[in-house]
C-alpha cells in the first residue's frame, strides 16, 4: 500500500511540476534578463540576434550606453530584430523603470522608442508577432498580442482579457446584468467567494479597468462596475490598482 501511495505521490508531484513550466512558444529560444522580477525575453533566432547587457557593459560609442551611476543604470540592451517585413533593425530594451515597473521597448534606428510594453514575459517570433504577459503596472496579469508592421507596432484588440483571479471579496460588492443598466444579478457580502472572469479588452494602458465578468460562488454571472473607492479600499485579493 505504502508503494502505490509513494508511486501515486511521485506522479502528482510530477504532473505539478510539468504543468509550472508549461511552454507556451516551444519553437523560441526563452532567456532570462532579470532575476530580480523574474522576466523572461522568448525570441527567434533567425530573425533576432540576442545581446542581453546591461547599458553600462556596452562599448562607449553605442548609442545605448549608460553610465552605472545614471538615471538609466538598469537599462538592458535586449536584441536586434529584422525581418522582410521591417525596413529598419529595430531594437528591443528593457529597463526595471523609476518606480518598479518592469518594461520591454522596442526603438527604431533613430533611437526614438516606438512602442512600450509593461510586461514580465516579452515573447516575439519570426513574422513580427508579439506576445506579452506578467502583472506589472496593471491590476491583473493582462495577456496581449501586437504585430510589427512597417517599422510600427500595433496591438491586435481582444474583446475582453481574461483574469481569472478567485478570492474572497474584500467587501460587499453589486453584480449587474449589462454594462450600463441597474438590473442587479447578486448583492454579495463581504468575505463571499467569487472569481473574476473577464475585463474589457478594449481599456487602455495606465487606466483604470472599470467593468469585470464576476462569477459568484453559486455560479451566477453578472458585470461587477469598479468606482474610486473600490480601487484603494480594493475587492479582492491579488486585484492591484494598475500594479501598485
């Protein structure tokens, strides 16, 4: 008996362990770049020559060199990207930011940065596709795809971003029927079991996300509306007002 629980034990433990290290890209190269926040860059090689130092090791006439002692101590150059599709190498930084918030850039070959990415996780393949994730700067870790096209980047639009968050709420809160109306679904208490579905996929960065998919511990669905008090009093556990 003590075998099979030991055998039984040993599998789970081993399931566990396979589904934390899942690979979402298999076919990239992942590197770490910073251990302090645990961020990841995944790349193609065929299309982009990884560089991975730091600002203040770089050669003195790189444009991206920085001293230890300056404001941009923490910025690393990351790689270079080029494919059919760009006209100029782009380059891609990334830097722990003035208040903890760790982030990806991608500049053109007049410096000037193109694109932002608060993320922990920066993956981008050979065609130009770009894929983030990782709780920073936001109130949940919001998964996002972009696309490089002629030297710009633009965001493919979701119509809703799945958080997936569950807990206890931290008050009591209002579920709605719609967006809008004041049909009410659920008045839950305080302490009451919910998890949280899903946000819209249309709320730009640094705002505050106003409208979540709530669904009650019995199974109930409704819009749950965030108000100013809800965003520093909070809801929920693990739910940050934009990554504060």
């Amino acid at each position: 008996m003590k075998k099979w629980l030991t055998i039984l034990l040993f599998i789970s433990i081993s399931l566990n362990s396979i589904a934390q290290s899942k690979v979402y890209f298999p076919n990239l190269t992942r590197v770490s770049i910073d251990t302090t926040y645990n961020v990841f860059f995944s790349y193609e090689q065929k299309c982009t020559r990884l560089i991975n130092k730091p600002c203040f090791n770089l050669d003195r006439n790189n444009p991206y060199f920085c001293d230890l002692d300056s404001v941009n101590f923490d910025w690393v150059l990351v790689a270079k990207f080029k494919n059919d599709k760009t006209k100029d190498t782009l380059t891609i930084l990334y830097a722990q930011g003035m208040s903890d918030d760790p982030a990806f850039k991608i500049t053109n070959n007049k410096h000037e940065i193109i694109k932002e990415f608060y993320c922990l996780e920066f993956y981008i393949n050979g065609s130009g596709t770009i894929y983030t994730s990782g709780h920073t700067n936001n109130m949940f870790d919001r998964r996002r795809k972009f696309q490089i096209q002629n030297d710009s980047i633009m965001e493919i639009i979701q119509p809703f971003n799945y958080v997936g968050l569950k807990g206890k709420t931290l008050k009591p809160i209002t579920l709605y029927k719609d967006r809008t109306g004041n049909d009410i679904v659920a008045q839950l208490p305080k302490d009451y079991e919910i998890e949280i579905l899903l946000a819209d996929g249309t709320s730009p960065d640094f705002e505050v996300d106003t409208l979540f998919l709530v669904k009650t511990d019995f199974g109930l669905v409704g819009w749950l509306r965030i108000t100013e008090d809800d965003i520093y009093r909070g809801i929920l556990y693990d739910f940050f007002y934009a990554g504060d």
